[in-house]
C-alpha cells in the first residue's frame, strides 16, 4: 500500500525483485548439497553469469534506459527491501535441502 501512489516504483521493485530471487534460485539449484558447503567460485561462468545479469538490472533502472522501460530509480533504503525480499528466496530453498536430507 505504500507504493500504491507510485507505480513505476512499486513496478521496479517488483521485477528488479523477482530478477534477484532467480538469482538467488540460480545459486541454490548448483548443487543438491547446501551452499555453504560448496566452494562459491568454483563455476566462474555461472558466478560471471549472475554478476552480468544483477549489473544489467542495475543498468536498466539507473540508465537512460529506465525511461524505455518505465523504471524508476530506487533509493538505497528500497534496494534493502529488494535484496531482503530476494534472500527469503535462497533462505527457503537451502532450508528445504537441508531438511530433505
């Protein structure tokens, strides 16, 4: 309800939101083992793949190009937002590996 007077933020947020999550499924779905366990940059394609696609979101909301894509840009406070929201994501899945074991 806070961001229902602001809808290219609330946009923003909400796909630069569901990006990260996918990141955040991305990095759980390398292993069945949890991950911290695994080393984090023994793939470097995948770890420059994630980099890429969080530098290109990024690109897009703080660029000329936010204006195509009706962004907004985003204060630091509702980039925590995000990047919380988004760690809910891994938290889930690495919690749901640990107690399938």
């Amino acid at each position: 309800l806070h961001y229902e007077q602001d809808l290219e933020k609330a946009r923003t947020m909400l796909i630069t939101s569901a990006i990260f999550s996918e990141m955040c499924v991305v990095i759980s779905s390398r292993s069945i083992k949890n991950i911290w366990n695994l080393e984090f940059f023994s793939n470097k394609f995948l770890v420059f793949s994630i980099i890429l696609a969080i530098a290109l979101q990024l690109t897009a909301i703080y660029s000329p190009l936010g204006v195509v894509f009706e962004f907004k840009a985003l204060a630091l406070w509702d980039m925590v937002i995000v990047i919380g929201s988004s760690l809910i994501t891994l938290v889930v899945l690495e919690a749901w590996k640990f107690y399938k074991k």
